[in-house]
C-alpha cells in the first residue's frame, strides 16, 4: 500500500502549481471562502451536489488565514488520490496476491486521468478514495457477513454519495458482484439493508440537485466514441500502453466466477469498471448526464484486471523458470519485472502528464485573464462581464482587477446567495453605462458572435457595446476574451476639439 501511496503522491504533487485556476477549481475557490451560512444559502440554488465538498473545503481554505493559494486548494485532492492508489493495492493483495495490488496500485498511480483529477480542486478525486474504500468494506463485509461490517459499508458510501451523487451507481456495481459470487441470501439481505440505508439517506440531495438540472444542460447525449474514449482513459492513452493493458485486462477475466459464495478480485474489477459508466450513458441517453469525471471511482477497476492478467503471465514464466532454474527466487525477480514494466509504460506517458501540467491545457486559465487584467486596465475602468459567470477571474484573481468597477454587479455572490453575484437590471446598467466613453468587457469565447442571451442584463451589455461603443482592441487568453470598446466621436466635432480613428480620442494636430 505505500509504494503506490508514495508513488501518487510524487505524480500528485509534479507541477501541482499550474500558475492559474480554470473556472470549476475558481468555484471551489470563492465559495469554499465564504462562511458556513453564505455556502448554506447557495446550495438551496446551485451546487447542491458539491455541497459536502465545499464545506469540507471551507474548512482547509481556512486553516490558511491569508491567502490561500492553488497548491492549498489542489492539495486534498492529491492526497486522496494516493489513499486511493494505496486502497486500490489493498484490494489486489487480499483477493489475489500481494505483487497483483503492488502492480495495481502502481498502474492507478500512473494512469494520465488519475492524474489529471489528483491536480483538480474539485471532488473527483475524494470521491474516488471513497467509492474505493467502500468496495474494500463490501468484500469485508461479503466475508464477514456480519451486522457491523455491513454498517460501516453503508456509512462510507453514504458520505462518498453525498459528496458527488453519482456515486451512487457503485451500489450497481456491488450488485454485480454478488450475482457473479452467487452470494447467498444472508449477504443479499445485509448489503440490501446497507443501501436501502445510502439510497434513502441520498433522497433529499436528489430532490434539491434535481431542480438545479439546468446546470448540466451544456451536456451531450454519449456515443460509441464516448464509451471508446474512456476505455483508452481507463487503461491508457497512447497506443502501447493501450494494447498491452486491454490485452492483459482481458487475461485477468480467465478466473472471473470462483466457488459458490466466492468473492473474487475479477467478479469485483469488472462490475466496478463497467456498470457505473454503463448504466449514466444509458440514463444519459434520455437526460443527458455524462461526464468522465463524474464515473472516475469506476476507473480502479481496470488497474486491478490488468494486474490480474499480468499476474497469469507472470504465473506461466514462473513455471518455466522454476523449470530452468531454481523456485526460490522467482517471484521477487517477477515482482521486480511487473515493476520495471509499470515504469516504461510510466514514461512512455511522461509527455502526456508533462502537457497536461501547462497552464493552457484546462478549457480556461484564469490567473492569465487576471494577469492581462492587471496590465491593461487602470484604477476606476469600468468592466463588464459577458455572460455574468465570466466574472470568475475577478473572484479568483480579485488582486488583478483592483480599484476596476464592476458596471454590472449590484450585489456580490456571498450576500446574494449566487455563484456570481446578482446584477442590475437592463435599464440600470444602460445609465451606469451613459457617461463612459470606455469600457473594458470580459467575454466569454462562445458570446464573440451569435450569443443571443435570454436575460434581459445580457442582452442589453450586447446592445449598449454594439450600438454605442466600436472594439479598438482584444487580447484572447484560452475561451476568454479582454476587449477595449470605446465611443466613436465624429471626427472634427467642435464640441470635443478632438478627432478620431474608430477609437480613443487624440489630440488634433
């Protein structure tokens, strides 16, 4: 358990400091800062299912009185990562052999999208150590078939669920495993006490994040592309990998149904990593709900079929090297071979873990909108934010938009009980608007061309800055736009003693 612990945790931490937070790690950011009651009175209107994370969140921000950094907020997602690695190599151990969860564990520590989420602050990655600690709980529990076991089963998955609810599709999974152990009912009925207990205790987070549905609407239904493109996330992007580990993966299915009753490690990799993202693209297929990172638990299956099937091969060398040589030193020699090849298939993916630590690889960096922010801008500027959530750099980045006024925003996101903050109405925002002659705008890349709000304040930004001002310039970082719209005034005007080019007046002459 420690080797691929300590092995997450030096992948977790490699360039942990991106230099910039994207939108959904700006989220965590600004609402896990806000007091108790500021983040209670959110969650009745957005973000329900993240609620457990952001109060948990609140209290690591807090631990650092200044000001919190990317480091800090990336930081429980790093170590959950490697709980979830070292837990990944206990299940390996217990229900096969101590080299198949070193080789597990290992193989979870260097899988790109393991990584990827380790470097997240979001809840993925916590929800994985979760989802993973409760199966070790449900084999316990499977064996023990004892009243206590069952509890503790039901208590951490209970507390997974409600940091991400999707992961309750891991009771799928269980389920999966008891119909291939051929489980008798005693079991059936201790595991149906335990997540009639989750399902029940999970009920209000359903009814509150139901109605808050629209946030997921961006969503696309999934495709055959979608299921292909996260077997290769599961068992490794670059074809090499790839091959080799759904090959082996394959093998490790030889053993898949024991004795009656038998719990074994295949009949408990399988069902973790298909049912889960199986079952939300089926749902998905009606109400669009699919996401990779929501079914990331799922992906601590593979690593443990793919030992599996290592650990066959390694059985069938063994046996001709006992025959050619000697037994005895075998199986640290195998051991030592499984390790050496999780390395090379480590740095046959080194490109892709160093690419996905650059700034730029996120759909967004706003530490670089602030940072162009910062340059450009002067004290008293006046900025509007279109659509209001690209207002997210401010409130991550609040230093670079210092002394600017926010034309838009009449009530900040804390005391209004939103992500970003409650605005003025059209009317309001067209007389606060009367007397500049310009005005810096933060656009959101899909609002450039084509955007057709339906609120009333985003039409009328889009009318005012269409209408009354022309662009003079644009700096785009990412999906982001920074752009300087200023009031034409007619060349020669008297009024003025000044003459244009389409932009800032200078002096006649």
């Amino acid at each position: 358990m420690a080797v691929p612990a300590a092995a997450m945790l030096a992948v977790g931490f490699w360039g942990l400091h991106r230099g910039g937070m994207w939108r959904d790690e700006a989220v965590t950011y600004q609402v896990a800062r806000r007091t108790v009651p500021q983040i209670w009175r959110l969650l009745h209107g957005v973000d329900a299912v993240h609620g457990l994370y952001y109060l948990l969140m609140h209290v690591v921000l807090a631990a650092d009185p200044g000001h919190p950094g990317e480091v800090v907020l990336r930081l429980p997602s790093v170590c959950a990562a490697a709980v979830t690695a070292g837990l990944v190599a206990v299940l390996g151990t217990r229900l096969a052999r101590p080299r198949v969860g070193l080789w597990a564990g290992l193989l979870y520590a260097v899988t790109p999208l393991v990584g990827h989420y380790a470097q997240e602050g979001r809840s993925y990655a916590l929800v994985a150590a979760g989802a993973t600690g409760a199966t070790l709980l449900f084999v316990r529990a499977v064996r023990e078939a004892g009243r206590r076991a069952w509890w503790w089963y039901g208590a951490v998955l209970g507390v997974t669920c409600w940091l991400h609810e999707f992961a309750v599709l891991l009771l799928l999974a269980h389920a999966g495993t008891l119909a291939l152990a051929r489980s008798s009912g005693k079991v059936w009925r201790g595991w149906g006490c335990a997540a009639g207990g989750v399902a029940l205790s999970l009920l209000p987070m359903v009814v509150v994040s139901h109605g808050q549905s629209a946030q997921v609407a961006w969503l696309r239904e999934p495709d055959v592309e979608t299921a292909q493109e996260l077997l290769r996330q599961y068992l490794g992007p670059t074809d090499g990998v790839y091959w080799t580990c759904l090959a082996l993966g394959l093998l490790g299915l030889t053993r898949l149904v024991g004795r009656r009753g038998e719990v074994t490690l295949a009949a408990v990799a399988l069902p973790l990593a298909v049912l889960p993202p199986v079952a939300l693209m089926l749902a998905s297929q009606l109400t669009p709900l699919y996401v990779d990172r929501y079914v990331l638990y799922a992906l601590a299956g593979a690593p443990l079929l793919v030992a599996l099937g290592a650990d066959r091969v390694a059985g069938l060398l063994g046996r001709l090297w006992s025959r050619a040589v000697a037994p005895v030193p075998r199986s640290a020699a195998l051991t030592l071979a499984g390790v050496l090849a999780i390395l090379l298939a480590f740095a046959h993916q080194v490109p892709l873990l160093r690419a996905d630590r650059l700034p730029g690889t996120r759909a967004d960096n706003l530490g670089a909108v602030a940072a162009a922010v910062a340059r450009a801008l002067r004290p008293g500027d006046p900025v509007l934010f279109l659509p209001a959530h690209a207002r997210g750099a401010e409130l991550a980045y609040p230093a670079g938009f210092t002394a600017t006024r926010d034309v838009a925003l009449a009530e900040p996101g804390p005391e209004s009980g939103t992500l970003y903050g409650r605005e003025v109405g059209a009317g309001t925002l067209r007389r606060r608007l009367a007397g500049a002659d310009e005005v810096w705008a933060v656009v959101e890349k899909y609002a450039m061309g084509g955007y057709r709000p339906r609120l009333a304040t985003e039409r009328a930004k889009l009318e005012v800055l269409n209408q009354q001002f022309v662009l003079r310039e644009e700096t785009v970082i990412d999906r982001v736009a920074l752009r300087l719209y200023v009031r034409p005034i007619r060349v020669g005007s008297e009024e003025s003693g000044l003459r244009v080019d389409g932009g800032r007046p200078r002096p006649r002459g």
